[in-house]
C-alpha cells in the first residue's frame, strides 16, 4: 500500500484541476445554455436557427473531438496560444451548454401558461413577466437536471487528459507511466472517482429533497 503514499496526492491534485475545469466550465455553460434554451423556444427566428445549430453541432460531434480541435485548431487559426486548462474550459462550457440549453428550454415550456396571463392581466411586460413569473418555477424545475449534468461534466473531465489537462484521470496515467503499477493505478483511480461521484450524488438527491 505503500504506492498510495505517491498516487494519493497525486489524485488530489488532479481533483482540484477537475473541480476547476467542472464548475468554470458548467457555470459557462449555465449562460450559454440559459441563452440558447430561451431562444431555441422564443419567437425571434435567427436566435432559434442560430441556437438549434450550435446545439446540432455541439451533439452530433464527440466530446474528444471538440476538446482536440480546440486545443489543436483553434489557437492556429486565431493564431494565438491556448493552455490546456483554458482549452479545457472552453470545451466543457460549449459542450455542457448545448446540454443545458434543452434543459433550459424544457423548462420555460414546462411552467403553466396561466403565469404568462396572469402577468398579461396586471400590465407587466415581457421581460418583467419572463424574470418575476416564469423564470423562477422554470429554475426549481430544471435545478436537479442542472445538478445531474454537473456530475456528468466532471465525469467528462477524464477525457480533457488527451489535450493534457492534469486532471484526475491525467494523473493517474502519469503515475502508472512512472511506476508501472498499471493495475494498481487505475483501480484506485476508479475507486477515487467512485467516491467523488457518490458524494456529490448523495449531495444532488439532499437538494431534490428540499424541492420537493
């Protein structure tokens, strides 16, 4: 067990690199998706054919790729430097944004209609109807599908190590490239990530509790 000494800290280190990339990431993605949800069901048209092919784009290519274009293609094009925590985070918030868009949008079209008369009858506008009534239940409803792809996002996280983010799953193959001990490595490094996704399982199903 002495091997622990080593990959412990290791693992640690590259949770907080996870834990970073994850929360930047999904809190970036909240607004863009927050933005693409509201216009995927509003009534401007170029907002809608904009957001549906941003979400299109984003769901019809794999995760891996987008973190390898922008790491690798982006900054050529654009013609400056890019690190791979900043490419990962960028990643994480385009990808979790089309995610949440849906989410978002679901939402919006869930909350009774009658709130959007009712705000009609006492003169309110479109916006103050859409902040004070809508917006409100429309964030109750979505919260525990927000918390569900927060967990998924930080379980997307391990694929950012081809782009050499040091996150979990980076960390773990650092340590069996050095020591060898493959097996040992990777089932603690499971073992790990077991643990983190319980934990914030447990902590996801205590909100839904309090919601309901």
């Amino acid at each position: 067990m002495e091997f622990l000494n080593v990959l412990l800290p290791m693992l640690f280190r590259g949770l907080k690199v996870t834990l970073l990339v994850s929360v930047t990431g999904i809190f970036f993605g909240f607004i863009l998706g927050s933005i693409s949800g509201y216009a995927l069901q509003g009534k401007n048209r170029i907002a809608r054919v904009a957001a549906n092919v941003y979400v299109w784009i984003i769901r019809g290519t794999p995760l891996i790729v987008q973190a390898l274009y922008v790491y690798y293609v982006v900054p050529v094009l654009l013609d400056m430097n890019l690190s791979s925590v900043a490419a990962g985070i960028i990643v994480i918030s385009l990808n979790s944004g089309a995610f949440i868009s849906e989410i978002v949008r679901g939402a919006l079209q869930s909350v009774d209609f009658g709130q959007n008369e009712a705000g009609m009858s006492l003169g309110l506008t479109d916006r103050q109807i859409m902040l004070h009534l809508i917006m409100p239940p429309a964030f109750r409803i979505m919260l525990p599908s927000l918390f569900n792809q927060f967990i998924i996002t930080v379980k997307d996280t391990a694929i950012l190590s081809v782009i050499v983010v040091n996150e979990i799953t980076k960390e773990i193959q650092n340590y069996a490239a050095l020591s060898f001990k493959t097996i040992e490595a990777y089932t603690t490094g499971a073992i790990f990530y077991l643990v983190i996704i319980s934990a914030l399982i447990i902590i996801q199903k205590n909100i839904e509790r309090k919601l309901v």
